[in-house]
C-alpha cells in the first residue's frame, strides 16, 4: 500500500483511514461528494449483505460482510464529525451506555430476575427512555420528532416483512393481538379467499391489496409461531435456486435449457430434487 498505510485489527485506523478518504484535496472524491442521504441506501445494503451470509453459512463472507457494515457506521460517524455534531466515540459510548442501561438483570441490581420479568424490565426501561429523548428535545427547543402512537418509531425503509413484524409486534403489546395461532391461521385462510374473490371479479388494484394482506397475515402467523419471517423467506428462496439449479444440471445433461423443456419434466426434476435432498439430509443425520 502506498503511504505506508497497512492493513490493521485497530479500529483508531479505520478511523483514520475513513478520515484520510474524507479529506479535501487529498482524499477519493466519490467519498468526499457522499451526503447521510447518499450513504443510507448502501448501509441497508450492507446489513442485508450480512444477513445473506448468515443464511448461506459463509463464516468467509460473514467477515468481509460485517467489515463493510462497520465501515458504513465509521462513515457516517466522520461525517457527522465534519459537521460538528458527534464522532465515532460518542456512537460507541452511547451504545455501551445503552447496553448497561438496559440490562440491569447482568449489570445492576436486578439480578436473578425470570425471562418474563427481564421483557417487562425491558419494556419499562425503553419507555423511561422515550420520555426522556421527548424531555430533551423539548429543552433544546429541537422539533419534536412525530408521535404516532403506539406504532411509533418503526423505520420505514426496513424490509417490509421486517417492518410488518414489528409493527405487528408494537400492537400486540398493547393488546391488539389474537392469543391462539389456529385463529391466525383462519385469518390467513380467510385472506386467501379474499385474494380469490378478487380474482374472480377480475379486479387487479382489488387483488394486489388483498395479496398485501395475505403477505400480513403470514408475517403475523411466522411471529405467533416465533418465526423470524425475512429468514424464512431468505431460507426458502436459497432453497428455491438449489431446487432450479438442480433442474438446470440435470437438462444440461440431457443437452438442452429449461426453455427447451416443458413444464412437466421441470416439475418431475423438481420433485426428483426434492428427494436428493431428503436423501442428503438422511445421510447427515446418519454421520451425526
């Protein structure tokens, strides 16, 4: 490298670096035109980069993955400095104070405390902290930031089965819940033959909306069932191009494309698929 710039385990030389690519006349020039509006889209990028990792079982890319992650809170963390608002020590002393804070049941006095007792602990101490938040902006003369309620404070850029679920959740703590799965499962059932009216009535704007409320309702079963939804959904998809990529080897042998083949012997492939994988399970199980 030159300047004698290496590669490091220290973060100050992160740090630096990302100081040194902000720094005009000297720096890289994309880095340097780079807004907090220009960045976000590439954090969200780089979390779900992580979380594809985690799901291919990549301990590889997980690492590269997690470095680009953390450079993106090292570059709006310099940027924020540059503008005279806070620096990259402030964003760690908030989240150490935020851990030790919210855990009291390992860090304070409410040790030996029962699960429930810790999620209600929990509870109590985040609202503590949202009033606090609203008392200090109110001191600083700062606007305020909207309060909607009991759904407030769910990003609207997340993943949308991500921010279906915890939107389902924040109602659900305020009793806007069903208690017992099977009537989950009816209210999908039911969404499904709403989806079908609208097919019937040949009504597209009608039957994207209830498509809407079916992706909901299935959001809402994978939460009762204590599913994570976007990693199941990350799970079925890999599985889906496993499955397709096995159709796809097995016509390459037989010299032609799936185009060239008709949907029956795709879906024979399909199902032949399947079996290889129960087969390959059963095997792993057996070496277990």
């Amino acid at each position: 490298m030159s300047g004698g710039v290496r590669p490091s385990r220290d973060i100050d030389d992160l740090i630096a670096i990302m100081a040194a690519l902000r720094t005009p006349g000297s720096g890289c020039p994309w880095d340097l035109e780079q807004t907090f509006e220009s960045i976000a889209p590439y954090t969200i990028e780089e979390a779900a980069e992580v979380a594809d990792a985690i799901a291919r079982g990549d301990r590889t890319d997980l690492k590269d993955e997690l470095g680009d992650l953390l450079l993106q809170v090292v570059f709006h963390a310099r940027m924020a400095e540059e503008a005279g608002d806070f620096s990259f020590p402030d964003v760690v002393e908030a989240i150490t104070a935020k851990l030790i804070r919210r855990h009291p049941h390992v860090f304070g006095d409410a040790r030996q405390l029962a699960p429930d007792a810790v999620k209600a602990l929990w509870g109590e101490i985040k609202a503590r902290e949202k009033a606090e938040r609203r008392a200090a902006h109110l001191a600083s003369g700062r606007p305020l930031p909207p309060e909607n309620g009991a759904l407030a404070g769910v990003p609207a850029a997340l993943p949308a089965l991500s921010r279906a679920l915890k939107l389902q959740a924040k109602a659900g703590a305020v009793g806007f819940d069903w208690n017992d799965v099977r009537s989950v499962l009816a209210k999908l059932k039911e969404e499904i033959a709403e989806v079908e009216d609208a097919l019937a009535a040949n009504d597209g704007d009608a039957t994207a909306e209830e498509i809407g409320d079916f992706l909901f309702a299935s959001v809402n079963l994978a939460r009762h069932l204590g599913v994570d939804p976007e990693s199941a959904l990350r799970a079925a998809n890999l599985k889906f191009e496993r499955r397709f990529a096995f159709i796809e080897s097995a016509l390459a042998q037989r010299g032609r494309t799936p185009a060239q083949s008709s949907l029956d012997e795709m879906d024979a492939l399909w199902n032949a698929a399947k079996v290889e994988e129960k087969k390959e399970r059963g095997d792993r199980s057996a070496l277990a």
